[in-house]
C-alpha cells in the first residue's frame, strides 16, 4: 500500500474519531445535565418535606411572633441548603465541562502532532520526488548532451588532406607540390581557407617542427561531401638542399592550414605536414605525411 493511501486511510480514521468523540461528549453533558436536574427536583422535594417536618417538631407549642421567628428560621435553612445542592449541582456541571475541554485539548494537540508528522513525511517525500526529478532531468540533459554531440560528430563536415605529390623538373632543382583535400564527413564544408608553404631544408628530422613562411590564402565557398579541394604551387630547391636530399639528409617540406565552418556553424582547424627527402629526377612521387606534426578539430 502507498503512502498516499494510508494518508487517506488515517484522515477517514481521525475523522471518525473526532465525529465519535464530539457525539459522546454532547451525550455525556446531555445525560450529566438530566441527572443534576432529577437530583435537584429530588431534593427540593426533600427540603419540603423535610422543613414541614421540622416545623411541625420544632415549632410546637410556639404562638405569635416566636412561632413565625421559628417558621423563618427553618425556611432561611432549608433555602440555604438548597442553594448548596444547586451550587454542588453547578459545580458538578462545570467540572463535566472541564474534563470535556481537556479530552478535548488533548485531542486537538494530538492531532495536531499528527498532522505536523505527516506534513514533514509529505514534505521530505516531495523534496525526494524534486530530488529525483532533478536527477532524472539531469541524466536526460546529459543524455542529450551525448546524443547531440554524437550526431554533430557524425554528420559535420571533415575536410582533411588527403595526398600530397611532389613533382620534380628535369634539371633536378625545380619542383611542383601538388596537395589534394577532400571532405569525408555527412555535410558540406564552408567558407573553407587554406594557407600553406613549401621549404627545404638540408637536416631533417621528423620529430621537429620546422618553421617556415607561409603562402596567399586560398579560399573556398563550399565544398560538399566527396568533393575534393586541390593547392598547388612551383618552388626552387637550393643547390645545398638537393644535395642534402640525395645523401638522405634533407627533405622538402610542405605545410599549412585549412580553416572551415561544419554545418553546425563551428569553425574547425586542421594543421598538416607533409615531408619528401628523395629527389627523382623528372618524376612525380607521393609525400609523406608527418603524423606528430597534424592536428585537427
């Protein structure tokens, strides 16, 4: 059984309490009131009799004046001991209504203590329903939370770089970097911007990240899903840096950043390196990219 249904269960059993009660008490007063009037018409009859008696004991042989003083007198004593019954009556009544007003306080305090206990029984049930329900609004917000950036990771555009070939003129000094980007994410890409630059260098290591100068931007309105975006650009190698490629020393280097906006509207990042440290003289071959050097968003 709930809470909520023995709250209406004790709410019926103190009703019917208080409705037993307060017909008792109205009998009990009714019934204490018919006594006292049977007792004083009993006793009044009594005093009569009673007074008549003495009359006729004490006031005999007494004429004239001694024997209304006598007759006075006895009636001045049945009156005052009558006025004692009907005070002892009154007395008797008012002690009735006495004991009445305490049961009747004791009642009320009680249920007044009932009814505090079941007022702080309601109110800690419902901060528990309010401490429930936040916790449960909570789980659904992060739920939520999860599912939207689950689906913001699924359907947002991913324009990365997808290869990078260099190719090399004849005379062995000359070179074209081609880079191609593709978008492999569920929606378009926009307001896409990507600048970048070619260098050489005669000691490469992969591990480090070498500064160079980077080139114009180029910028792009849309690209959608599957759709390639491709850079290119013509460079000279120095004299020390074909040197250094051909000893396996040195290396090309292309790298860069695109900028974008996803169709969530948020901007994303990708830096990216690309490294190629063999020269084939009149040849395109394929860069390698850097891992430790590309991030994205």
């Amino acid at each position: 059984m709930s809470n909520r249904d023995w709250g209406h269960y004790a709410r019926a059993l103190a009703i019917a309490v208080a409705i037993l009660g307060y017909w008792w008490m109205f009998y009990d007063m009714g019934a204490s009131s018919a006594r006292n009037d049977e007792r004083s018409k009993r006793y009044t009859s009594t005093y009569a009799a009673d007074a008549a008696k003495h009359v006729e004991k004490d006031c005999a042989g007494r004429a004239g004046k001694a024997l209304v003083e006598c007759m006075v007198e006895i009636v001045d004593a049945t009156r005052e001991s009558q006025r004692a019954e009907s005070d002892l009556g009154a007395q008797w009544q008012a002690a009735n209504w006495v004991a009445w007003a305490t049961i009747i306080a004791g009642v009320q305090l009680v249920a007044t203590i009932l009814g505090l206990v079941y007022i702080r029984e309601t109110l800690l049930a419902t901060v528990k329903a309010v401490e429930d329900t936040g916790v449960a609004t909570q789980a659904m917000k992060d739920a939520n939370l999860i599912a939207d950036r689950t689906s913001r990771q699924q359907l947002r555009a991913y324009l990365t770089p997808e290869i990078a070939v260099v190719e090399w003129h004849p005379n062995g000094i000359n070179y074209k970097i081609t880079i191609s980007f593709k978008n492999t994410g569920g929606t378009p890409a926009t307001k896409a911007s990507i600048q970048w630059g070619s260098m050489g260098t005669d000691n490469y290591d992969p591990e480090i990240d070498y500064p160079g100068e980077l080139g114009p931007l180029f910028s792009s309105s849309i690209v959608g899903p599957g759709q390639q975006l491709t850079v290119s650009a013509e460079k000279v190698a120095t004299i020390e840096v074909v040197n250094a490629i051909n000893g396996d020393r040195g290396a090309i280097l292309a790298k860069g950043v695109i900028l974008y906006r996803d169709s969530f509207d948020e901007v994303q990042t990708v830096k990216f390196q690309f490294a190629y440290n063999r020269v084939l003289s009149g040849n395109s071959s394929k860069m390698a990219a850097t891992p430790k050097h590309n991030e994205m968003t």
